[in-house]
C-alpha cells in the first residue's frame, strides 16, 4: 500500500514509543532492532532507544515509517465478520488488515459498526476525533443500506419511515425520517442519518418483514466502486475535514 508523505516538523516522541505505537515491535524489543541496526535517525544508525525524533527523521530497514500520521481505509466488509475487538465475539473484520496496522496505538477501529450478517462500507480509522465526529447524530450523515425482504412491506410504510414518528421497542426517542425506496417487491433501499442497534433489520420487523440480506451501499458521498467483498483503499485523512489524532 502506498505511504503517506511525512511532515518532517511533526511533534517529536521517544523512538521506542513511536514505533510502538505504529505496531513495529513492543517498546521493549526497540533496543533489539537498534543492536541489529534496522534503524536509523537522520541517517545515523539509532543507538538511543530514548531519544526524542519526529516521525520524518526515521527509518526501519532503510524505508519511511508506515502510515505515521494515521491511517483512514474504506473497505467492503464480507457477512461472517463482526466489528470487535473481542476475540470471543468470533472472527473480525480488522483481521482483513495487515499485521503491523492491527497492532496500533490508537488501534484501528470502525466508525460505526455493521453486524455480522451485514456486508457493504465499512470506515476504518485510529483517528478518534474522527470516529466520534461521524458518529455523532447531530452530523446526520446518510447511509444507503440495500436489503431483501422474505415479504413485501405493507402499503404506507414509506411515509411511515420517513415521517420520523416510528418507535422502536426499548428506544426512547422514535426513528429519525428516514427514506424508503423499493427497488423491486421484496427489494428495499432504506436511506438513514442515525445508527441504532440493528435499526434496519428492527424497523422492517415492526412491520412484519424479515431482513434475509443487508448490504450497505453508500456512506455520505462515499461509494464502493469496484472493491470486492474483503479489498479496502485508503482515503486521504483529510477526507471528512481536518482531523488530529487524539492518541
């Protein structure tokens, strides 16, 4: 994957503790890379694993560090993956991600989650700012969610759904409007800017349909394209606006 550029006048931290946090190694194994001379400061071998750098000034192996301002990926999440770190949950979408990016501090995280039976957008970022901006009800982001049906819905469910007055068991606020296209009888394509626990599958249900598929299409202005089910492209950081890193 290609590298982003590096701001050589960005904050300086101790060399174990950046690499660390960029998923190299533990802080403790820099002193071994240093005696293997796999890292270099301003084009000197690193000998302090304690001296402060900037990010722009190191090399592993000869090569610019990897993603050191952060990462922001959208990737085509597969059905059978679930948005968690817990190992007990079951296999993870992040497991798609290279190694080194998984062991980041801030680690990689979605913005917003979509549930294992779910495919489609997926945003994936260790930038904190970010995910609690997206997420965030009052930015009303719209996200386009395509589902098959084992019924067709009942008549009015479209002004239903976008008069913002449907109540859902156990939530104390009704769905915000929200918009329903049919594409075909069984066929729906729901349009909302909230992300309540399972609120696609659990609004259908309140009028007797069952969600067999659930796929999401579109995230703000954002598209799949032509990325498969488990491929993800990077987006520049500043995509949604300029962000900082929290961590």
């Amino acid at each position: 994957m290609p590298r982003r550029s590096v701001d050589l006048h960005a904050g300086v931290r101790r060399l174990d503790q950046l690499l660390a946090n960029l998923g190299y190694c533990s802080r403790r194994e820099v002193r071994d890379w240093l005696k293997a001379g796999r890292v270099t400061v301003r084009g000197q071998p690193a000998k302090d694993a304690g001296q402060k750098v900037a990010a722009g000034e190191v090399l592993v192996d000869g090569e610019g560090l990897d993603h050191p301002d952060g990462i922001l990926l959208l990737l085509h999440k597969p059905t059978g993956l679930v948005c968690s770190h817990e190992e007990r949950e079951g296999p993870n979408a992040y497991s798609l991600l290279p190694a080194r990016w998984r062991a980041r501090n801030p680690q990689v995280t979605s913005i917003g989650r979509l549930d294992k039976d779910t495919s489609g957008l997926l945003l994936l970022t260790d930038q904190s700012q970010l995910v609690h901006r997206l997420t965030s009800p009052k930015h009303k982001v719209p996200k386009v969610y395509r589902a098959t049906l084992d019924r067709e819905p009942p008549a009015g469910v479209a002004e239903l759904f976008a008069s913002g007055t449907l109540q859902l068991d156990g939530e104390k606020a009704p769905c915000a409007p929200a918009q329903l296209r049919m594409l075909a009888a069984q066929e729906a394509e729901l349009t909302l800017t909230e992300g309540k626990y399972h609120q696609v599958r659990r609004m259908f249900a309140s009028q007797g349909c069952t969600v067999l598929t659930l796929h999401r299409s579109h995230f703000g202005d954002l598209a799949l394209g032509d990325l498969t089910a488990g491929q993800w492209r990077e987006l520049p950081l500043d995509f949604f606006g300029t962000t900082e890193n929290s961590g």
